[in-house]
C-alpha cells in the first residue's frame, strides 16, 4: 500500500466527498473560518495501529494547510491514551476531515489487531495465517495492508491472481462429464507455468484426486482436525495445505497443530470491531 497510489487518493477524496466534508454546515455555522487549532489522535482501547498516513491524506486533501504528525508509525502497539497523532491548523478544516480520517484509521487497526491475535495463537507452528477476498467493496487494498501491519498474509489479491479451483467449478466440470483429475491436468495445459493451481477439496477422495492432478495447492474446507491431520499425512509435502471455513480464535491453534502451512481467515476483514480512537482538540 502507497499513499501515492492513486487509487488510495481517490478512494479517500471520494469519501470525503460522501461526507460533504466541504460542505459541513455545523462547523460554518459554529467556527469562524480564521480560527486555528491543534489536537490528538488518542486511542481508547488496546490494539495495533494501522492506517495513519491514510488518516493524514484523510486532512491533507481537505485542507493542505493542516499539519499532520504522526507520533507512531504503522505497526506500533496502542493502548487507552496512547497518542497516535497530532493535528494542527485550521479548525474548521480539522474538524471536516476528522470523520474520514478516523474511519479509516480504526477500521485498519481494527483489521491489524485481529489479525496479530490470531498470529500470536499460531505462533511456533509453520502455519501462516492469511486473509482472504471477504473484505470490504472499494477497501479491499487498505485491508489488505492492514492484514501484513498485523502479521500477517494476503491471499489472493483479486481473481486473476491465481487458480483456486472451488466447488461450483469442479461442479461444473462434472456437469460437462469431466472428472477432478482430467479437469484439472486440462486447467493446467492452458495455464502460463507462472500460475499455480489450488484444489478446494472436503473429503479424503478429492483430496487425493487433487494430488494425482499435480494441484500446487490444496484448501482443506470446514474439515474436523482429525481428517485435516489425516489430508497432511497424505499430501506428505507435495502441495501446500491450506486450511479454511470456520475458522476462530477458540480453535486457531489446534488448526495450526494439524500441520497445515496456511489457515485463511475471513474472519479478519468481514466482521472485524474497529479499535476505538478519537480526536481530541485543545481548548474546545
């Protein structure tokens, strides 16, 4: 993620727009436009930040005059008081832009701390904790990057970033009379040697069909431990094995005790709590 990105810019120039951050007619009514001012970003709860040059842009784009200073950078841990940022210019510009800028600020370190809870419960095993395409429409990058702040993986970026073979394609190729194995050697013979093939599979059979194929990788879904700790006896090395479907803190770890490389996590992104943080402006 770069913040000279310009999908970045226009992303967060687009919603300042949808918040009329040009237009707020409290602030023209309540604070005269000469009047200068500083204030915190405080966070109010534990956590890891992320987001904060997004956050600058947030301001910079409102008003070029305020000057953002970022105490912390991404990555550093927070907890209730801890000053990210300091804010200082016009009031009236701060205060247009205070909602963009903290919107996007607690949802990626809300992202982040989520993400480091589940790295941290699989720490000491090989297993890699990774993202997946659950995440939010026009996000999806700024998610992404919130994931690797918290220690994380990306899986695939977006559909053309690899194979990943799911039930309703192996669905269709059975509908065409194509078997997994025949299907997917097809796949394969059309495919730049640059792209790997992953198999999503939910039984032992598939899961051996898959091998037979050559799949690079294998995506173990909503299986019990028992059978995922059966796949990698199986798999023996040949493919990478990537756990997913269900996955929660409360059972992380004994995924990851399975001897899995890879446990994606929808959960990181879908339905993550953003991580309380406010704006505090002196003497108002």
């Amino acid at each position: 993620m770069s913040i000279t990105d310009p999908r970045v810019r226009r992303l967060v120039a687009d919603t300042l727009e949808e918040d009329s951050a040009w237009d707020d007619v409290t602030t023209r009514a309540t604070i005269p436009p000469e009047w200068q001012g500083r204030g915190d970003i405080v966070a109010k709860a534990t956590g890891i930040l992320a987001g904060i040059e997004v956050a600058a842009l947030a301001f910079e784009l409102r008003d070029p005059s305020i000057h953002f200073h970022a105490v912390l950078a991404d990555g550093a841990p927070l907890g209730p008081g801890t000053v990210a940022a300091r804010v200082e210019g016009p009031v009236a510009g701060i205060l247009a832009a205070e909602r963009t800028a903290l919107n996007f600020l607690q949802r990626l370190s809300g992202i982040a701390t989520e993400t480091s809870r589940y790295v941290q419960a699989v720490a000491g095993s090989r297993a890699r904790i990774v993202d997946t395409r659950k995440t939010t429409p026009g996000l999806r990058t700024l998610e992404k990057y919130a994931v690797r702040v918290g220690g994380g993986h990306n899986h695939r970026t977006h559909l053309g970033d690899g194979i990943l073979v799911k039930d309703n394609h192996l669905a269709a190729l059975a509908k065409a009379g194509t078997n997994m194995v025949d299907g997917l050697r097809h796949i394969r013979s059309r495919l730049p040697h640059t792209l790997k093939v992953e198999v999503e599979v939910t039984n032992l059979e598939q899961l051996n069909a898959a091998l037979e194929a050559g799949a690079d990788a294998v995506l173990l879904d909503n299986m019990g431990t028992d059978l995922m700790r059966e796949a990698v006896r199986r798999v023996a090395g040949r493919a990478v094995v990537e756990a997913s479907g269900g996955i929660r803190l409360t059972n992380v770890k004994a995924v990851a005790e399975t001897g899995v490389d890879i446990i994606s996590v929808g959960a990181l992104t879908h339905s993550v709590a953003a991580l309380d943080l406010s704006l505090e402006l002196e003497g108002l």
